[in-house]
C-alpha cells in the first residue's frame, strides 16, 4: 500500500457531495448515505479512511460509516468494559521506562535522549519520583 492511501480509495473521482447529504433525514438523505456506503463497501482502503476519519471528518460519510456511526464506535472502543484489560498508550510505556532509567540514576539528558522527550519532561519525572 502507498503511503498516501488516499491515493487508492475508492471515492476518488467520485462526487465529493456524495458523501455530504444534502438533507438530515428522510428518504433522499437515506438513498445518499446507502450510495456513499456502497463506494466505501468497495474500497480498498476502507479500513485506513476508518481509522483516519474517526478524529479528522466530522461530518458527512467516510470509512463507509456516517458521522453519528463513527462517533459511536469510538465511544465503544473508548469505554471501559468488563473482563478487559486496558493496554497502555505508548506515551504511558515512555514514561514508565523514563522514570525506571531515572530511578537508575541515569542522567536527565541521558533519559531525554533516550525517551525523545524535552528536558522540563524528565524534570517532571524527576519531581514525581521525589514526590
């Protein structure tokens, strides 16, 4: 896949008013949302627009879902649920493996290089040791 999967989707061509109904409800604006989903139910790329428009569109049809339906699947993949185990964000992995070289005595600099983070960073690391 390139790395502009943009490039590869299958709406390119396609009317952009496609994917932005000209009505909120009613059958027309169904008729447009069916249309729109049918170009993302054959894309290529559809995952990668998934992905990408659920913090970049907030309106219109993209990923083969509508802006109500990607806020709600975001919501659902946020929310905390029964028996699952919350994974770490990696800025979360770089703070505990900055605060375990800190507490190893290496150096503020040291830890700022090896953690790609600002020197006031590790200085906050630091204080929370401390703390």
């Amino acid at each position: 896949m390139s790395a502009d999967w943009r490039a590869q989707a299958a709406c390119v061509g396609e009317d952009p008013e496609l994917f932005f109904p000209v009505v909120e409800e009613g059958p027309l604006c169904e008729d447009q949302i069916a249309a729109a989903k049918a170009v993302c139910g054959r894309c290529p790329v559809r995952d990668a627009c998934l992905q990408w428009s659920t913090t970049h569109i907030h309106v219109g049809i993209a990923g083969g879902l509508t802006a109500e339906e990607r806020r709600a699947a975001r919501a659902e993949s946020l929310a905390p649920r029964p028996g699952r185990i919350r994974q770490p964000s990696p800025r979360e992995d770089i703070r505990a493996a900055g605060l375990a070289l800190l507490k190893r005595g290496e150096s503020n600099q040291d830890v700022a290089v090896r953690c790609g983070v600002t020197d006031r960073t590790v200085e906050r690391w630091r204080a929370a040791i401390s703390a």
